[in-house]
C-alpha cells in the first residue's frame, strides 16, 4: 500500500512528519510511504538521524514550495502549485498512491483535494468526519466544519457517508445515526433540521440507514449514537468545545493527584485506569480527520501533530483505503440523492 505524505506541512513539520514516516514504515507491514516535500531539507534530517541512505519503504519527491498555515485556500492551487500539498494531492489523482496524508492548512486541504482528486460523483459537498471516542469506541461527527451553510440533502449524504465511515472502518454493525439538534423530539431545531429529518426518516423506513432521530451533543459520550449529522458549524463548535472540555479535565484530574503524598499514593493504585483514560483522548493515537467524499481518501491530521500522531494518521490511511469505503459511497450514491421536485409539497 502506498501512502503520500505532506512531509512540510503542520507545526512541526518536517522533523515530526520524518520520523513519524519512519515509525510508520518499521512498524506496519506491506507500505510504502512517499515523503514530499524539500527533498535536500528531508535528507538532512534523515542525515541526522544517522540514516545515510533511504530504508526500504521510503521514498522522496521534491517539492520546494510550502503551504502556510494561513494561505487563502481559495488560491492555493494558482499561487502554490508546487508547494508539497498540492503535489501531493497530484501524485494522488494520478495513482502514484493509494491515499494521502496532511498536517497543513485545513482549508487549503480541503479546497485542494476537491479540486485536484474531486468529489465522487453524485456526492453535493466533501465533509470532514473525525471520531470522537466514547465509551463504546467513538462517535463519526460529520461535518465537523468543512460546510457551514448546508442544505438537507448535504445532511442526509453526510448521514450516508458517517455510516458507511462507521461501518467499514471502525467496525460498528448497522450504525446508528442520529442528527445533531436542540433536543430529541422531532419536533426540534430549525427548518433545516426539520428538512434533513424528513429526508433520514424516509431513508430509515426504506432500510437504507439506521436513522434513531435527534440527539443532543452530551450524547456522543454515552454512545447512543455510532453516527452524529451536523452542519459545519454546529460540529466544529461541538468538537472543539469536546477537546477543550478534554484538555481542562486532564488538567484538572492531573493537579488533583499531585495535591498531596495521600493523593499521589492513591494516582498510584489507578495508574492503569489513568493511563488508558489518557490514550483515549488522546487526539495523537486516532491519527486525524477523513474527508468524507473525496475521490479517494484524504486524511487531515492535527496541526499539532507530533511523530505520534503521523505515525497514527498513517495508520488511519491504510484502513480507509483497505476498508473500500470509497467505492462503498460510489456505489450506493443514487439512494443519496435527493430529487428535489419531488420534495416541493413535503411538509
């Protein structure tokens, strides 16, 4: 298997992006991952290293431009075309790998994806599709911010595309879906909710989708759903107000057991207990966030990401595109339309 990997792209790029690289092709068998980027810049680092020559399963593709955190990605593809994104998207598009791997510029990834590897067909808007981990293994929140403005049959194709991502991908059998609103009766949310709700009711009734109704967003940790619909707003406030919420209570559970000898005995007793807490929310262990519609699989990893959490994205990649959930969604696009003529007299 072939991954691409965007090795200037993200914070720390491209030390972090090296090594996770390296990490990744030592530990996971049967791929081989192409770095783009500096090439001279990456050979110092590997230089560094004490790596003289490339290990089996590495390879380099020069790209000498660089994508900033803060580009317009409207322009990217015209003002950057070879910087290491965009020609990491090209060699992608042109089946020089099998998917395609980023810590840069969210929207410029997102802008360029669409427009270099495009949608598959049928599909209105590409969403982004991270997994919010729970008790039962993690929740797909689709869109997580990709498309703020969103119409009901962009909602019900993102509720098509988190299951087939739930089903395939993490295992779950008949994903439940519900949609992200102000309450759970139906009678809740705006008209946009109101339309989309319409719309994966039926999709529900004709068994094409295990739609259980409206949730609320304190209920992605109690697993009730395997699937969250939200237009890009509502779920990029959701996930980040689900990682700050993370963040502060590790902080707060860590300053608690350090306060004295009986509360640091006690951090000991349920060291085991902590530590997978810890992993669970751990953003560097599920690697980043799939965009959802895309020709071929896309994923974006956090700005921050260290070599962990390349190593993780890597992994991510391979079971997307092992999973078959692109041509899962490809196949099953005309239950995903919506004609909309026919939708004019619904209530």
């Amino acid at each position: 298997m072939r991954i691409i990997l965007d090795a200037m792209g993200g914070d720390n790029a491209p030390e972090a992006i090296v090594q996770g690289a390296l990490d990744a092709v030592q530990e996971f068998q049967n791929v081989e991952i192409t770095l783009v980027g500096r090439g001279p810049e990456l050979l110092e680092i590997l230089k560094a290293k004490g790596i003289e020559t490339l290990p089996k399963g590495l390879q380099i593709t020069h790209a000498p431009d660089v994508v900033d955190m803060h580009a317009d990605p409207i322009t990217v593809l015209k003002k950057h075309p070879e910087s290491s994104m965009v020609q990491g998207l090209k060699l992608l598009r042109a089946g020089e790998g099998d998917a395609f791997v980023s810590a840069g510029n969210t929207g410029a990834l997102l802008t360029g994806a669409t427009l270099e590897c495009k949608r598959i067909r049928g599909i209105r808007r590409a969403a982004m599709g991270p997994v919010i981990p729970n008790r039962y293994g993690g929740t797909v929140l689709i869109d997580a911010g990709a498309n703020v403005d969103c119409t009901a049959e962009y909602l019900l194709q993102f509720g098509y595309m988190g299951s087939f991502y739930a089903e395939r991908v993490l295992g779950k059998n008949n994903p439940k879906v519900g949609l992200l609103s102000n309450g759970t009766e139906d009678t809740k949310g705006g008209t946009l909710r109101k339309e989309a709700y319409a719309l994966l009711t039926e999709a529900h009734e004709a068994g094409r989708l295990n739609f259980i109704g409206n949730v609320e967003g304190r209920e992605i940790f109690d697993g009730v759903v395997d699937v969250i619909i939200a237009d890009g707003f509502s779920g990029n406030v959701l996930l980040k107000s689900v990682e700050g919420t993370a963040g502060y209570l590790m902080k707060e559970i860590k300053g608690i057991f350090k306060k004295n000898l009986i509360t640091k005995l006690a951090a000991v007793m349920i060291m085991g207990g902590l530590k997978e807490l810890k992993t669970m929310m751990d953003y560097r262990e599920s690697g980043g966030t799939i965009l959802l519609g895309i020709s071929k699989p896309v994923i974006k990893a956090h700005g921050s990401s260290d070599a962990r959490a390349i190593r993780s994205a890597v992994k991510q990649a391979m079971e997307a595109v092992e999973s078959g959930l692109v041509e899962a969604i490809a196949e099953n696009i005309d239950a995903m339309r919506v004609d909309l003529h026919s939708k004019e007299e619904r209530p």
